[in-house]
C-alpha cells in the first residue's frame, strides 16, 4: 500500500511493501490529521512538539495544503488558536478539525470559521480530549478519549444535538465502522476494540488506520513519558484484510506515528521531466530527487 503517515517529526509517504519512504514535509512541529479534498490534501501541524518547553496555551496549529503532486502549496490558519490538533475531516464541503486542548471542533466552511464545543464550553479546557471523528446518515461521531474510559458520540449533522454515546475502549483513537459493527483503537488497552466482541491485540499504543482492498495498516507508538515520545521510534503493523499479521516497519526518530491514510487515487510524486533525465543521464547519476528518500526495513510483526 502506498500509506501517508503522519508522525513526531514529519509527513511521510511509505511503501508498506518495500519499506521506503519519501519524507514529504518535517520542521513545523507534531504532524497529526489527513484529509482530501478534491485536488488537495491536508494536514494538521501543530507548530509544537509534546516535549517543547512552550507552554500548550501558546501552541498556534495551521492545516498545511498539499497538491496533487505532494508539494506544499498553502495552509490554513483560523482566527482563534488551533492548540493539540488531532484528527481533521472534510464533510459536507466544510473541514472539520480537533482542537482538545479547548474541547472544541473547529469548522471552516471555505470562508469562515466556526467554534462548536459539543460538550461545553469555552473555558472548560481539555475535559473530554475530542480527537477524532466519523461521519455516517447524517450524524457526525466524535470520539470522546476522556484520558481512560471512553464514548463514542454521535451528534445531528443538523442540530448538533446528542443522539447517541457508545462506551467503548479506553483512550481511545479513530472511529470506523465493519459490518455494521462500531471499531476503534483502545490504545492505553493495546488493542483494538469492537462493540459487538472484536478485539485484535497489537501491542504498544495503536493509533491511525488505514485499509485498501488487500491490506491493512495500524501506527503502533511506544508507550513512554511524554517527555520522551518525540524522539523515540514507533512502527506500522501491516496485516492480511482478515487481521493475519504480515510484518512490520519501524519507523526510527519518528517520535509517534499519529495518523495513517492510503495514498488517494490521482495523487503522487511528479515523475523527473525529460530534460531533468537527460541532464541526470550525461552527469551520469540520476536526478535528485524533491524530498528525501528514507528506506525502512520490514520485519516479522512483535507485540510489544
């Protein structure tokens, strides 16, 4: 599969069979959500790492804009603070972003920006640490990880009001649906976890899912300090559409791995042009490519 990542320390692009990787973008702090939208792609930033020691109240997020070619091509900043980004989403023509530190879901609508605290607010601070959504007949589900037992909540689309809550895991990540069965990563737990009984064991902390019609991809991060997670190493699980581990990749000075996304349809690294090959070939060495290339080595999966 080819898989974006989001990570500590950057955007990357990875073959999850081979284990090469193109780091698209690093430098702008903690990299989180991936959304596209038409002929973009974007990606939350966090202009701060875990372990800085700028205080959390100051942290100023942007959601960064790439093209079809993977080249940076703009952000978005609203007129409020965007403090601990997490998961990002378009739906219904508007880009839907996780703001915890301010229990809120921020909203832009291509215009104008939108502050919703769907349980409270403002001023009740990280309560609930809203970090992910899912969007599904008219309702939007918003994953409450509540730094242990956590609710799945799912609001009206159309009057933002609390239909339904689902129990389930425990600081919890990511929210998606099989069979008509609710699933997500109970990452304090090292699992993941369905409504009706499903449970897979990972190890370590799962974060980010990502499937294509073959494979599956799950980010396993260490379960450290908070001090420590930037500069540590973390992992993708690879495993058979049935859940059959296949390998892993670790993903070295990484830091976390925070979200994971397939690669859309129509989107890629621009080939070298002609002329960039005919120079590369009478310099005799190829052409240098945009990003730098990472190769990771696969391995037989562990629980750790």
């Amino acid at each position: 599969m080819d898989l974006l990542l989001t990570t500590s320390q950057s955007l990357l692009l990875l073959d999850t069979d081979s284990g090469l990787a193109t780091r698209l973008d690093s430098g702008r702090g903690l990299y989180y959500g991936l959304a596209r939208e038409g002929d973009h792609l974007y990606v939350a930033a966090r202009n701060r790492l875990v372990s800085s020691d700028v205080p959390p109240a100051d942290e100023r997020g942007e959601i960064l804009i790439f093209d079809r070619h993977l080249q940076p091509c703009g952000s978005l900043r609203a007129p409020f603070p965007l403090r601990d980004l997490h998961e990002i989403a378009w739906h219904g023509g508007k880009l839907w972003a996780t703001a915890s530190h301010d229990n809120l879901i921020a909203v832009y609508d291509g215009s104008n920006w939108e502050q919703w605290y769907p349980l409270g607010g403002p001023g009740v601070g990280d309560q609930n640490h809203l970090n992910s959504f899912m969007f599904e007949d008219g309702l939007v589900w918003i994953l409450a990880h509540n730094r242990g037992p956590s609710e799945l909540l799912a609001f009206s689309l159309e009057t933002r009001e609390l239909v339904r809550r689902q129990m389930l895991g425990n600081c919890g990540h990511n929210m998606w649906r099989e069979d008509g069965e609710l699933l997500t990563c109970s990452s304090a737990e090292s699992r993941l976890l369905g409504e009706r009984g499903f449970v897979l064991e990972t190890g370590g902390f799962p974060r980010g899912v990502a499937f294509d019609a073959a494979s599956r991809c799950i980010g396993v991060s260490g379960l450290l300090e908070r001090k420590a997670r930037d500069f540590s190493s973390c992992k993708v699980l690879v495993t058979a559409r049935d859940w059959t581990p296949r390998h892993q990749i670790t993903l070295d000075n990484e830091g976390l791995v925070l979200d994971l996304m397939q690669l859309p349809a129509g989107f890629g690294l621009r080939e070298p042009s002609l002329w960039q090959r005919l120079a590369g070939a009478l310099a005799g060495r190829a052409p240098a490519p945009a990003q730098a290339a990472l190769r990771f080595t696969p391995r037989p999966p562990t629980l750790d």
